[in-house]
C-alpha cells in the first residue's frame, strides 16, 4: 500500500478503534485493582451486547441506502416477547418459536421494504410506524413480563463456551477460563457474512449505489427498488435474529424491553463512520462503536459511584466529538475540490 | 472489412412513438432510424422532444403507443428500465453525470457487471480492467480512489468509457461534451470514430453546430414534439439545419452583428476595480476593471478561472484576499448579499443547482433576489409581486401558463429567463452572465444576447461568460483570457478574432 | 365533465384536503363509536367533554408541530431531540421554582425565573442543533440525536435522577385552569404559539425565505439570503417551542420526571408534519396543515382510550392509522393501481362503453 492512501473515511474509522483501544487502556490503568485486566472483562462486552452488534450491523447496512429503520428496538422487544409466550404461554418448542419469529422479521421487514421502496414513502415515517406497531404489539400479547423457563432455550442461552487459555486462578486455587455464549459466536457470525456480503457481492455494492446516488444507480441498470427491498427484508430478519440474541440474554420478555435500542445502534454506526446521507459505512467500524459504548457502560459499572445517566452523556459527547469530525472532513473534501 | 456492408444494417428503428405528459403532447407520431457504423445527431431547440426520445428509448420513461425495433430481436422491445435497455444492447451516457460519487471509479466503471472470481467480486481484475479501459482514452488515475476526488470533466469521461465499455449495438451520448474542454472533446470524437468503425450506431445529441459537422454521418431534427425529418450531413447547411429546428427563416445572428456595430461609444465610468483579488485553489490573485456600459468577456478554457474570477468579484466563493472597489468605494464581501447591495448581480453557470428554486413559482423566482435585498421585514406587496412578475414575463417573453406555475416546469431556456428577470428586478449596475446561454435552444440564445448589448446599451455593465467564442465575439467589447488560474491578459475591441482569442487562450509555447 | 365533479376536484387539488379528511373520518368514527363524543358539559364553571379534551391533550403536540414544521422546512431533515428538550426544561423549571428540594409547596424563586429558565434552556438547546445543522452542515438527524441521547442524561443529572415535585396551585394553572376561564389554559397557549408563528411568516418575508433556503440552500445563498442564518432561527425556534412544551407538560402534573416527560412526543410531532401533507424533504410548507396533524393524532388518541384500548396498546392503532394516510398520499399506490387496472382493463372497459 502507498503512503497516504487513506481516504477521510478510513482515516475515521482508524480514529474510531483507535479510540477504543485508548479507553481500554485508560480502563486497565484506572481500574487495575479491579481486575479490568482479565480476559473475561472484555469479552462481556460482546456477550452482553450480542443482540446489539447484529442490530447495528443491520442498521449500517440500512443507513448505507440512505434509509433508516427506528423500529428495531421494539422489533427486538416483540420478539422477545413471542419467544416468551410462544414457549411458556403456549407449549411450542424452542426450535419453532425461533423459527416462527424469525419468518415474522422476514414478514416485517417485507411489509417496510414494499413500503419504501415500492410507495416511496421516507424510511423514518415507515419504520416510526413499525416501531408503534411492533411495541404495541408487544402489550398486546401481554402487558406483564414473561421469563422464560424452557429448558432448551435456558441451554442455549447459558452454555458456556470457555477459551482453553488466558483464564485465572481463583481464591480456592481454581482456574477460571474465560468463556462466551453462542449469541456472541453467532453475532459475530453475522457481522462476517454482513461484511462479505457488502464487500464481495454484486448486491452488496448496489447497496453502496444506490445510497451514493439513487438517479445514478437507476441509470447505471442497477434495480434500484428490488436491491432495497431486499435490504429491508434482511433487515427485519437481522432485527428478529437480535432480539433472539437479545432474549438469549435476559431470558425474558416485558414492554419496555430494548426500548431506545434504535439509536443505539445508530450511535454505533455514527461512531463507526457510517454517514446517515447513505452511501458511506462499514460493519467493522460498527462494531466499534458498539464496543466503545460497551466499555463506557463498563467504566460506570466498575467505578460503582457514577449514576446510569452518565453513560448517556458519555455517548452523546462521544457522538457530538465524532459527528463534528465527519462533518470537518466533509469541509475539508469540498474545500480541496 | 464489413464495414461497407454493415453501413447499410439499421440497429434501431423507432416507428410513431406517442408520449405525453399531463397537459403537455412530449412526442407525437415520431420515427427514428439508427444504421449500423453510423453517428446520428438528434438535432432541435429545448422542448423538441430530444430528451424525451432518449428517455423513451432507455426505458427512464413509459411512451404510449409506438413501437420500437432492434437489430436481431425479432419482435418489438419496450424498456421498461435503463437495466432492460442495456441487456438489448443500448448503452447511454447522460448530459448530467450519471454515476455514484461514493464509489471508486473502478466500481463506477463495472457495477451490474463486476469480473467474479469463485463467485465473489474480483477486486484486483476488475482495477486492472478499469485501468486499460481509461489508458485507452488516455486518462491515467488512480481508480481505487473514489470517484468524487476527480473533477466533473474526468467523470463525465469515465461515464463515456463506461458506456463505450459495455460493448453496445446502439450507444446514445446525450450532450455529453458540455463539461469537456476542447482537448477532451477531440479524444471523444476519437473514440466515436473508431466505434463507428466497429459499427457501433451512435445517437450523438448536443447543441454545438460545429460538432454535429465535425463528426455525425445523419441528422434527425425535431420540432415541438414531432419529426420535422431526417438528413445526410453533407446535404444540410448549418443555416438550413438551424432554420428546420426554429421552423422560420433565420437571419437573427445577422440582425445581432449589426445591433453589435451600434455600441461603441465607451464610458469612462469605472463600476469594478478588483485588485489583487483571489480565491486559495481556484483563482490566482487578479487585477480587473470594468466600466460602465461595456460588456467584458471571460475566455478560457474549461478550469482556466473564468467562472471563479466572477465568483470572487461576487463573493459567490469568499475571496480570500486583495481589494474590491465598487464606483470608488472600497468595498468588503462577507457574503452575496454585499454584492447585491452594492449593485451587482450574479447569473450561475449552474441553472439547476444554484440558479432555480425548482419548487417555488415563477413569481416567487422572480421577486426573491429583490425581497433579499430589501430585507425580511420589508415585505413585498402581494400586488407588487404579481406587476414585477407580469412585467418580466412580457418583457422577456417567458413562455409559462401563469405566474403561479412552478418554475421546474418550465423548460430550461425559460427558466434561464426567469433567472435574468430576478435580476434585472434588482435594477443593477453590473450583472454577470456564466454560461446564461448552456443547453438552450437557438432561438432563446439569441435572444439572451440580444439583451445582453441591450442592457450594456442602456449603461449597465455586464461580464459575460461562454465557452462558445463564437458568442462571445458577437456581444463582448473586450476579452480577459484565463489560464490555469491566471488572468494573463486582455483582448481590446481590435484584437477580438476567432483567431485571436485561440490563440490568447492557448497561449505561447502551447502544444494545443 | 359534470359542474359537481369540477368542484370535486377542485376541492381534492386543495393541498389541505386530504389532512382535513383525515381529521373529519376520526372525528366522524367517533361520533358513532360515541355518540356523546361532541357533547360539552360545564362543570364547576369550566367545560368537559371529549372535543374539549383533545383540544387540551394535543395543545403541546401543537407547540411542538409548530416548531418541526419550520426546522423540516428550512432544513428538509427533522428535530428528533424535541421531547428530550421538553423534559430538559421541565427539569430546569422544577429545579429553578424548588430551590433543588424534592417537593416543595411554595416556590422557592419567582414563577416567572423558572418560566425563563425553562425557556432559556429551549433556545440553547435549539441553538446548538441549529449550530450543528447550519454551520457545521451535520445532517439534522444526526445532530439532533446528541442532544436526544443526552437531553434526558443532563435532566436526571439536575434532578438528580428523582422526580421533583412542585405543589403550588399557581404552578398547575398553565396545565389546567385559570380562575374563571371555562377553557384549559393549554389551548390558549397553542393558540398563542400558532398565531405567533402565523404572524412572523405571513407579515414577514420569512416564510418565503424558509422555504427558498429548503428547496435550495445554494441558490438561496446566491440571491442574497443567509441559509446559515435562516436555519440556525428556525433550530432555534423550535427549541423554544419545545421549550414552552416542557413548562406545559411539567404544570399538568406539577412535577417533573426526567425519564418520561414528553416521551415519544419528537415522533408525534414529525408524524403531525408528515399528516399535514408536508414533505419531511423541506421546501414548501403548510403550518396550518402540521396543526391539523397535531390534532388528527390526539383525536386518534382519545378515540380509542375512548373505546377502551389500553395505552400499550395504542401504538398499534396509530401504526395502522399512518400506514394508511401515508400510503394513500404516496403518488406511487396511484400508479400501481393504474398498471393493476391496465390489466383487468378490458372488464373495466366495457363497462364505460355500456
């Protein structure tokens, strides 16, 4: 590679992990007491954001079109709520309540995508109905918390899954090995086969096109509509996976659940380097973003004094920081033309 | 070796297309033949229906009835999409580039039909690819890079070696030549020729004469609509070409010459004097000075300055330093709004972007600059507003059904009008004109210039902008040549020949 | 084409037509489902009934339509930090008016500072979105999600994470009543906002500018205005407007909870602009049109707690509701159930013909 070869983009995104690293080291000066250090410290962070990282990864992909899907977060609540009561209300199996709320994101997403880009009417009006439906929804089957008691599903969700290294001895002088549930090995699974998908795929970069310059990609003979259908199909299918992810988690579905999620996962793609004018963005840097605020929710937990609303804060300072830079860049681009 | 016999192969046929739009018949009852190895111009004024034709013919747009027939398809085809269109072997380059800025100019180059590699996109052929296919029209850049790093001129011939690329029957090149400079214009026309020697059947639409007889084997004309006929280019003056697309006997550009002899006598009154003014990255420090009733010409070629000295002396690009002094007065721009108060007025090169507000009326279009430069809480009457509308509707003659239309429904020389009425509301006393001539019909361009002697006529001072020396020649009393960021000097009233200014523009020791 | 016809289409070409219908088909089912729905009854000198509760309920989501339609305008992007706002300066409000006590019954600070402050906190908040939006050139989305994601993290911080309780009767009147006018006193505060806002475009040149920088920020620099300028006042008017909400929202429960004051109202609000037949794009603009969105929306509300629905449950409806308005605005549904008729076209045909 030659020098200089970084495009304002990249150059973000180099900014964005180099942050994270910053914070982690912070972490392990400040808090070396506290055993920050070990392995496990870092790997929760992808077990307890696991439904998180497959969500921003859909939202990334969904802002790179230009649009934009705020209905995730109660899509992530429905599910878990039919997961519930499919399993403890209604005697069905663990196998097919997956599979019947997976096909219900798949309908979802359908139902939006016909919605966008068939009728043309703006992804926020769209999916800001999806999410009152999909929350309302969620009341509707029930009003109280379901737990989740099935015993398949309580297998997957606490089979551990340990590293053969890096673990530590305990006070009674037993090795703890750090481990990871599933969700993580499947969220991550996703994000790899998201990122092929945009990098290595005929429809992948159409996505990128089409939130480039809609008229172009039209022009250029790429189907325009069909390429954001289907983003939005995958989308819903991604959210409903999440939310399994999600409930895998916390075993459990009620109202409230997720709620706020969506701009979750916009904050992760913003910070990540993802442009909500389409057409800019990469998975990895989402994950990023994730895991940033991931760490910052644990500084607060391992500080112990600090108040939930500091991580808000955090993260909106994070995003105003990161936000302003894009938009330097931005500057900078348009100046040098 | 087949050339001879494939001249006589038709590629495309369209037979009695209808299309309408509300209110409007947009083609009526047209035909249109393509031969194989042959280059086609689409000749006729705004409104003629070219656009619409190609539109049609590229599936952006749905005709009514007609039928449209392609070499070696046996029925008639209706491209319902630019994607159908290109899989029966039709491939467009539009006037607007028409490509996604987020993507490298590889990407550009090859999407909807990316080089594979285990079923995966090949990165590494399809950059090598991408290379060959722009040495071949001798542009050599980084094509890993994204396309909005390069400059308009450079993706417009990117779009043309996409199109060329896709190895088409019929390759369509609507006014692809407006941002080119004349060095790239020549390498296309290269290009068009050694197509045609493939046999490939352009369909070349454009609004510069001198091309049309350049490179083009036949010429289709339209008129309002309809098919006024088709003609060899050897049996078809430019006079008699310009007359079939107006549909009147043509003697204006005469009439224009000899209005051009009356203004000569020339004020003393200096309205502009910029010294040392200059833009960082556009336009290198300059001295100006303009006088009153003269009408100054900007002439160089395509990123020479020509625009952005305008741009400067407006405050359209903040200049970033030296003196502008307006009738003696020093004067500071912070923004246009300065200029406006101290009495200019600034016509863009870009109608579409910086000129029209495509929603808004034509009254509201009209009375804008003027409500501006009074003040927000100086509100024009309503009644006020409807007069200065109704008055510049008639004065410039703007073909619009009322005041209340919205001006992107105008076509593009009366929006164009619109833009100088705005103006001339304004009552100012130095106007610049960028390109207020680019894609209009003969017959509003003369009219544009007609004015424009009129107006420096009548005291106002004018700078005038064109690629077409030609036009510039007609109306200007002086030339100031730009090159390379540089103004590097003037062309008094005895030095304005063709001739002359190419050779200014070019400069000494120039291999052009 | 008969006279009756004519004047058909003449009156569906009126831009308002279609937010009107909306609003007379709610109103209208209600009537059916309640036949009481339009009877007022006075009480203690003050009048009650359903009608006159919508009224009240949507005089906030009136406020806050107000100042999204000019930031959707002038911008062509949306304000989505407005309920976030509103409880930011509800919390300042309660904050400034208890001293920083819990629950206090009589204020500790004149009504009118917490009232500025409140207000104040409005105009800065709008003020740095419209920083962000016009100077910066953030698109309004993003720029607006800081504040969304911190406005309820700074208002716990100044409540301290608690609810704060004001109980003077003083206090709950621009909530309620005041003595002797037999009409809540949010409707006359919408009313204010409304005609304020009416006043500055129509007696100004500013409705004409708002809409000539949201078509075309370059152009309308150009021709002399200062887009920056234009779209940093409307941010910022809007952030007063969300502002006023707050103190609104913050009176009809004395008290201030950080977490959930004006929850979900942003949405409410950019919805009532799109019901409107405002294009969430920018350009032209309709306020009359956003009001009567605002109203539609809390119509629908009342309706169906009304008809029993819980209020979990209401967002399903309301999804339902916009899918349908939305879809039936979108000028695409026109073309597809053209193409669908071009194809059971004979039938139809020979119909005409008979």
């Amino acid at each position: 590679m030659k020098k200089l070869k970084l495009e304002g983009n990249q150059f973000l995104l180099l900014i964005t992990v180099l942050l994270f690293a910053v914070m982690y080291v912070i972490g392990l000066i400040v808090f070396k007491d506290n055993n920050f250090g070990r392995l496990q410290v870092f790997l929760n962070l992808f077990i307890s954001n696991a439904g998180l990282i497959v969500i921003a990864v859909s939202m990334t992909m969904v802002l790179i079109t230009g649009g934009i899907d705020i209905s995730v977060g109660s899509v992530v609540a429905m599910t878990c709520m039919l997961l519930a009561w499919m399993m403890e209300k209604k005697g069905i199996g663990a196998v097919p309540a997956v599979i019947i709320v997976l096909l219900i994101g798949i309908v979802f997403g359908l139902v939006q995508g016909f919605l966008i880009a068939y009728l043309k009417i703006q992804p926020f009006i769209v999916t800001l109905a999806g999410m009152f439906f999909a929350r309302g929804m969620t009341a509707i089957i029930s009003t109280e918390m379901i737990s989740i008691k099935n015993e398949l599903f309580l297998s997957w969700a606490q089979e551990k899954l340990y590293f053969p290294f890096g673990g530590y001895v305990n006070k009674k002088g037993v090795v703890i090995n750090p481990y990871i549930y599933p969700s993580v090995v499947m969220a991550l699974l996703v994000l790899v086969i998201v990122f092929l998908i945009l990098k290595y795929t005929k429809f992948g970069r159409s996505i990128y096109a089409v939130g480039g310059n809609e008229q172009s990609a039209l022009l250029m003979g790429l189907n325009v509509r069909r390429t954001k259908l289907k983003v939005y199909i995958i989308d819903g299918f991604l959210a409903a996976f999440g939310g399994f992810l999600f409930c895998l988690n916390t075993c459990s579905g009620f109202v409230e659940q997720a709620k706020g999620f969506e701009m979750e996962a916009i904050a992760g793609a913003v910070i990540g380097g993802t442009l909500l004018t389409g057409g800019v963005g990469n998975v990895i840097g989402s994950l990023f973003g994730v895991l940033i605020k991931g760490t910052i929710e644990t500084f607060i937990t391992f500080q112990g004094t600090l108040s939930s609303w500091w991580t808000k804060i955090t993260i909106a300072a994070l995003l105003a920081f990161f936000i302003i830079l894009q938009s330097l860049f931005a500057k900078a681009k348009e100046k040098r033309k | 070796m087949e050339n001879s016999r494939k001249e006589n192969k038709i590629v495309l046929t369209m037979r009695h297309i209808n299309k309408n739009f509300p209110g409007v018949v947009a083609l009526q009852d047209v035909d249109f033949t393509l031969r194989a190895g042959e280059i086609h111009a689409l000749m006729g004024e705004n409104g003629a229906g070219k656009s619409t034709l190609i539109k049609v013919l590229t599936g952006v747009e749905e005709f009514e009835t007609g039928e449209i027939k392609i070499d070696g398809m046996p029925h008639s085809i209706i491209n319902k999409s630019p994607q159908e269109a290109q899989a029966n072997g039709i491939s467009t380059v539009y006037q607007e580039v028409n490509l996604c800025p987020n993507l490298s100019v590889a990407e550009n180059l090859f999407i909807g039909r990316e080089p594979k590699k285990f079923g995966a996109i090949d990165w590494k052929t399809m950059n090598k690819k991408s290379k060959e296919v722009l040495g071949s029209l001798d542009i050599d850049i980084d094509v890993t890079k994204t396309l909005d790093n390069y400059s308009i001129a450079i993706q417009q011939m990117i779009a043309i070696a996409r199109a060329v690329d896709m190895s088409a029957k019929v390759l369509i090149l609507d006014e692809p030549t407006s941002s080119l400079d004349d060095g790239e214009v020549e390498k296309l026309f290269t290009l068009m020729r050694k197509l045609k020697a493939q046999g490939v059947g352009i369909i070349f639409v454009t609004h510069f004469l001198e091309q049309v007889y350049e490179v083009c084997d036949r010429i289709t004309v339209l008129r309002n609509g309809a098919l006024v006929g088709e003609f060899e280019v050897e049996k078809l003056p430019r006079v008699r070409l310009v007359a079939e697309m107006m549909g009147k006997d043509f003697d204006d550009l005469a009439a224009i010459k000899k209005s051009g002899e009356e203004k000569k006598k020339k004020s003393e009154e200096v309205v502009i004097d910029a010294r040392k003014l200059y833009h960082a990255g556009t336009i290198k420090p300059f001295d100006i000075q303009i006088h009153k009733g003269e009408v100054i010409g900007l002439t160089g070629l395509l990123g020479s300055g020509r625009s952005e000295l305008a741009r400067a002396i407006y405050g359209a690009d903040k200049a970033d330093g030296g003196d502008l002094f307006v009738k003696g007065q020093k004067l500071l721009i912070g923004a246009p709004i300065d200029a406006m108060q101290a009495g200019m007025a600034y016509l863009p090169e870009n109608r579409k972007e910086e000129g029209i507000i495509a929603d808004l009326s034509v009254r509201e279009n009209i009375i804008i600059a003027l409500q501006a430069k009074k003040g927000i809480f100086k509100q024009l009457s309503r009644k006020e507003q409807e007069e200065f509308t109704d008055k510049y509707i008639e004065l410039l003659q703007i073909k619009t059904a009322n005041r209340e239309v919205p001006i992107k429904q105008l076509s593009g020389g009366n929006q164009q009008k619109v833009i100088l009425g705005r103006w001339l509301l304004t009552n100012p006393d130095f106007i610049i004109l960028d390109e207020p001539t680019r894609g209009i019909d003969i017959g509003t361009k003369t009219e544009i210039q007609k004015l424009v002697l009129r107006l420096a006529g009548e005291g106002m001072a004018v700078m005038f902008i064109s690629s077409e020396i030609e036009e510039m020649l007609r109306t200007c009393s002086r030339m100031a040549v730009l090159r390379d960021g540089w103004k590097v000097g003037e062309l008094g009233e005895e030095e304005l020949s063709q001739e002359g200014v190419m050779k200014a523009i070019a400069g000494g020791g120039s291999d052009e | 084409m008969s006279n009756a016809k004519k004047t058909l289409r003449k009156l569906t070409e009126y831009k308002l037509f279609l937010p009107f219908l909306c609003l007379a088909l709610v109103l209208l089912i209600n009537v059916i489902k309640t036949p009481t729905f339009f009877a007022i009854t006075i009480n203690n000198g003050v009048f009650y009934g359903y009608i006159i509760d919508v009224i009240n309920r949507a005089s906030e989501l009136v406020i806050l339509a107000v100042g999204m339609t000019l930031v959707v305008a002038a911008s062509g992007g949306t304000d989505i930090s407005v309920g976030a706002v509103s409880a930011l300066a509800g919390a300042v409000c309660c904050f400034v008016l208890s001293g920083g006590e819990q629950s206090v019954n009589e204020y500790h600070a004149p009504y009118i500072l917490g009232v500025l402050a409140a207000m104040a906190i409005g105009i800065i908040c709008g003020a740095w979105n419209g920083f962000l939006v016009a100077k910066m050139k953030i698109q309004p989305m993003v720029a607006t999600l800081i504040l969304f994601t911190a406005g309820r993290g700074i208002a716990q911080l100044i409540t301290d994470g608690q609810m704060i309780y004001v109980r003077v009767d003083h206090f709950k009147k621009l909530g309620a009543f005041i003595d002797g006018v037999p009409l809540p006193t949010p409707v006359f505060a919408a009313i204010f906002v409304v005609i304020v806002t009416m006043l500055l475009l129509k007696k100004t040149a500013l409705g004409l500018y708002i809409q000539t920088v949201g078509i075309n920020a370059k152009a309308a620099r150009l021709v002399g205005l200062n887009s920056t300028m234009i779209q940093f006042l409307t941010y910022t008017y809007c952030g007063l407007c969300a502002g006023i909400a707050g103190l609104i929202i913050t009176s009809r429960v004395y008290s201030i909870d950080a977490n959930n004051a004006g929850l979900n109202m942003e949405l409410d609000a950019i919805l009532a602009v799109a019901l409107g037949g405002n294009s969430l794009g920018g350009g032209k603009f309709s306020l009359a049109g956003s009001v009567i969105g605002a109203y539609t929306i809390q119509a629908l509300t009342t309706t169906l707690y009304a008809m029993g629905v819980s209020a979990d449950q209401i967002p399903v409806y309301k999804a339902i509701v916009v899918v349908i308005i939305v879809s039936l605005q979108s000028p695409e549904l026109l073309k597809i159930w053209k193409n669908i008729k071009k194809k059971f076209g004979n039938d139809g045909a020979r119909k005409k013909v008979a």
